[in-house]
C-alpha cells in the first residue's frame, strides 16, 4: 500500500544519498567531465579538417554527405564509450551494496526496522536506477551536445536509441543487484563482468557470420544474447541512430548487420524484471 510504497521511497533517497558520497560516484563524475572534455576536444578537431576538405571541394554534394556521416559516426563512437562508463557505474554501484553491507554487519540496522527486506532491495535499485540515469544524461547529454553545437548534427530517433542505451545499463546494475544479495562483491563483479565480455565477443561473432552468411555463427550469438542480453541493446541502438546512407554501404564499424528485434526488446525487460526478482527472493532467504 501507501506505507510500503513510502517506505520504499524513503530508502531510495537514504541510499542515494550515501552512493553520491561514495568515491566510486566522485571517481566516475571526474572521469566522465574529463572524457567529455577530450572528446570535444577530439572531435572538434577532426570536424574542422573535414570541413575544411569540404570547403576545399567546393562544398560539393559528395563531401557535405561525408561532412554528415563523420559526424555520425564520430557520435556513435562517443557513446560507445558513454555506454561502457554507464554500463562499468551500474555494475560498480551495485556489486558492493548488499554483499558489503552483508559482510560489515550494517545491513543488520536497515532490516532490524520495520522494513520488509523486499523494500530494501526495491528502494536500493530505484536510487541506483536513478543516479544511473543522471549519470548517463550527463555522459550521452553531453555527447550529443557537443556534435550539435560544433557540427549542428542530430541523430535520427536519438531517444529511442538513448533509452536503449539506458535499458542496457539498468540491465547489468539488476544483475550485478541479484548476484550481490547472493554472493561477495568480487565475486559478483567477476560474473557481471565476465558474462558482460561473452555478451560482447558474442554480438560481434553474430554480425560476422552475418557478413558471410554463416547460420551457425548468428546463432551462437543469438543464444550469448538470451544469456546476457546487453549487447543486443547497444546494437539496437546503434541501428535506430545510424544513418541510412552508412547502413547500405556499411561504412562505419556500428553497423549492425543482425539487428536484434522487438522480441529481443522485450525479452531484455523481462530479463530485468527477472532478476530484480531473483535479487528480492535471494535477499528474503539470506540468513544474515
């Protein structure tokens, strides 16, 4: 009811509190204004050198398309790497919660109040659900703002690909939750990390069977997909924001050749939605 949903409200803003105070968060803001500080600087660079190509050329059709499609892909490329900070803060935020607060005894003073411990685990994934989001509005946002204001270019179905993005590290903060409430914090970021890294090496097996039209290769990475389903999201997202003219000519390494579905969309919820349970259940039976 009310009082739970209150309940539950209250110790996400204690705990998120406590993580903004944690060198883990201040580590991650500084390492984040500093990528974005090089990348700036990076990008502003090389979109002077092609525009001055361009100018060059006379400002012919051909060159402004090449103007455009830098510009796209010197935007995936900037959050590729937001990704992976936002995936690496997720993970990172997560692992040490309940596995610290287990091992330190102090998770004795939350649960000995009258708190379900089902309410402890919802209010820690809603405040780290939320520092997650303000930390990659700050890394993608300021991506995105950076190609717009040096080059005014703007992705196509940049939400829907942000919010994939987004879905891809609330994915792997849950599990890293899950497999807190179970096991130690270095265990819990080998596994999140390690079944990250198959996510990874298998979404590019599947798009170079694709390349050769190997059936075998595609499925071996549909199936680390449905094991992981973190590399499914990034792909997707890259397709919503890449241009038409780099997907038909395959001109930029994000191309995505296999594009994962809806279905896999879906099931990418589902899997959170899963394991957020799991976290929950796992919690309720821990002997503490």
């Amino acid at each position: 009811g009310r009082r739970a949903v209150k309940k539950i409200l209250i110790l996400a803003r204690m705990t998120f509190r406590e993580a903004i105070r944690r060198k883990i968060v201040l580590a991650g803001l500084v390492l984040g204004v500093l990528f974005l500080a090089v990348y700036s600087i990076g990008f502003r660079m090389i979109y002077t050198e092609i525009s001055l190509e361009a100018a060059a050329a006379g400002g012919s059709i051909a060159s402004l398309l090449v103007l455009r499609e830098m510009s796209n892909f010197l935007l995936l490329a900037g959050l590729y790497a937001a990704t992976f900070l936002s995936v690496a803060m997720g993970a990172l935020l997560s692992a040490d919660t309940l596995a610290g607060e287990i091992n330190s005894g102090t998770i004795q003073t939350i649960v000995a109040k009258p708190l379900r411990r089902s309410d402890v685990v919802l209010g820690k994934w809603l405040a780290f659900a939320g520092l997650l989001g303000l930390y990659l509005l700050l890394l993608a946002g300021g991506v995105v703002a950076s190609v717009y204001f040096q080059s005014g270019f703007v992705a196509q179905n940049l939400l829907r690909g942000l919010l994939l993005i987004y879905l891809e590290a609330l994915l792997m903060m849950t599990f890293a939750l899950a497999c807190s409430s179970a096991m130690t914090a270095l265990a819990t970021g080998g596994t999140v990390f390690g079944l990250y890294g198959l996510s990874f090496i298998g979404g590019w097996i599947e798009q170079i069977g694709s390349i050769f039209n190997n059936q075998t290769a595609v499925q071996v990475g549909i199936a680390t997909s449905l094991l992981f389903p973190t590399e499914a999201m990034w792909r997707r997202a890259t397709y919503e924001m890449q241009s038409a003219v780099s997907s038909v000519l395959q001109m930029t390494p994000f191309v995505t050749l296999s594009v994962p579905n809806m279905v896999m969309i879906a099931y990418a919820v589902l899997y959170l939605l899963a394991a957020l349970a799991l976290a929950i259940r796992t919690f309720q039976n821990r002997d503490l």
